[in-house]
C-alpha cells in the first residue's frame, strides 16, 4: 500500500472516531437532561405514570378552621389524584371530589363534595415515612364521616339534635369519634341513674368542649428519644411543633400548654389524661 493510501486510510478511521464519540456524547447528554428534567420518581414528559404513590396532604375544614399536614399514599390515573388512603381503614376517592390534573411540580389541589380543601404535593413512589406508622398521628386522621359515626356511636335523634361538637358535613378522626362515645356515653350513664338534669348535661357539655379545646391548643402526636434528649411532636391550632426537653426527665402523652411564640426555654404543662385536673411541668424548647 502506497504511502498516500495509508494516509486517506488513518485520515478516515480518524474522522469515524470522532463522529463515534460526537453521537456518544450527545446521547449521554440528552440522558442527562431528561433525569434532571424529572425530579420526581414516576414523573415523565407526559406527567406522572399511574400508580401509588407517597404525597404530602394538606386537608382544611373551612366549617371549623381546622387545618392538618399528613404524608400519606394517594393512587395516581391519567396524570389525576384519584384516591387519598388514610391508612387507619379510612379512603377518600373520586365519588366524593373530581380529580384535578397534577402540575409539573407534582401538585394538585381540589375540594371534597362535603367542602373540605385539600393539597396534594407528590414525594415520589418509595414511602417509608408514613404518618399511618405513627401509633399517635395515625389516630388523628380524618377517617369517618358524620353518618358513619352517627351509626357507630347510635346515637338517636334526640342526641343528634343535642350535639354542639359535631355536626352534619364534619369528618372524625378516631380519637374524635372516642371522644364522642365517652361524651354521649356519660349522659346515658347519667340518664339510667335518673340523676340527669339540664344543670348536669350541661356540665358534661362543657368538659367535652373544654376537653377539645385543650387537644386543639396543643396536644403530643408523637414522642422521641434523641442522642441527648427526647423529642416531643405537639400539634397545635392545625401547626406542628417540636421541642425539646430539658434533663433526663421523660414526657408523657396527653394535652399540652405551652407560648409558640416564645423560643427560649420555657415551662410546659403537660395533662397526660383528660379527666386528670393536675398537670405536669417540664422544662422545653421550641426546635422547628
């Protein structure tokens, strides 16, 4: 082979290299962009597949004021939020809302047919933090509706009528439907002893009301052990704080006092049952 030939020969296998490593390097490229382009697990260019999926879930009852932060499972058809499962047995599906298309930040928002607002806000399809785990926060779902605890607490009429807590359109959590049973069942207590009158309904009322009351100005959803110091979870008025405690003395559940607005170390009281009059002080921190 001439000298000449070996030179067009090498110049060509040159020139095919580099169109090799071109198209390589564009391919790898536009692979990069499309796994930035898409954040989140199960999202595509058309929206997000369907599946079930881990969501952060804002419900607010615009009849009570009463707003509430949850992470959950919700199943995803045709880029819509179909289903939210509360976890405790309790699902809120399409009968009862029209779906709303997610956005590109995986976000939807939409108002059930008893007028509750909800916001969903897609995390991806692994979920392992569920607040369905959590013993305490589990129970504070909003789970039955008023119907349905109306049949599981058989109240009559007249005990409907008497109601002040609840009313039609409210949905119950399991410790509101408890709470509803030791209510009604104190005044039925009292009715078969015959030692019912208004003056005693009344007081009765009156715990009921105080009793949520306390659990809505503050009430532990969680307890945790940290390196140095244990770690309490107090939902208060729809918000959530943590806060730490000071020493080696260890909360308990139940209702709690305490200034949000203060940041420094401060006494909160803590009423670790509902009939219980005394409280217990400990030392905390707002954290977060």
């Amino acid at each position: 082979m001439s000298s000449e030939k070996r030179q067009k020969s090498l110049y060509l296998i040159v020139i095919g290299i580099l169109i090799i490593l071109f198209f390589l390097f564009t391919c790898d490229k536009k692979f990069n962009n499309d796994v930035d382009e898409f954040p989140i697990e199960g999202q595509t260019a058309e929206g997000f597949e369907d599946g079930t999926y881990c969501a952060e879930v804002d419900y607010y009852n615009p009849n009570t004021g009463k707003s509430s932060e949850y992470t959950l499972e919700v199943d995803v058809e045709s880029n819509e939020v179909t289903t939210i499962y509360w976890g405790n047995g309790g699902w809120l599906d399409e009968d009862h809302f029209t779906p709303e298309l997610l956005d590109e930040q995986g976000e939807c928002s939409f108002s059930s047919d008893r007028g509750y607002e909800y916001t969903v806000q897609i995390l991806g399809q692994d979920c392992d933090n569920l607040d369905t785990y959590d013993v305490y926060k589990s129970k504070n779902l909003p789970m039955y509706s008023f119907d349905q605890a109306v049949s599981l607490v058989g109240l009559t009429q007249d005990e409907i009528d008497d109601l002040n807590v609840y009313e039609e359109g409210d949905v119950l959590s399991e410790n509101d439907l408890l709470l509803l049973k030791n209510y009604i069942n104190e005044i039925r207590d009292f009715e078969r002893n015959n030692q019912i009158d208004e003056g005693s309904i009344n007081q009765i009322r009156n715990a009921q009301i105080n009793l949520q009351n306390d659990i809505d100005n503050g009430y532990i959803t969680n307890i945790r052990k940290s390196n140095v110091a244990q770690i309490i979870t107090i939902e208060k008025k729809g918000r959530v704080y943590e806060l730490e405690v000071s020493g080696n003395r260890e909360c308990t559940m139940g209702t709690a006092t305490f200034d949000e607005n203060n940041y420094d170390w401060q006494m909160v009281y803590i009423k670790q049952y509902p009939n219980q009059e005394s409280y217990k002080g400990y030392y905390m921190r707002i954290i977060l």
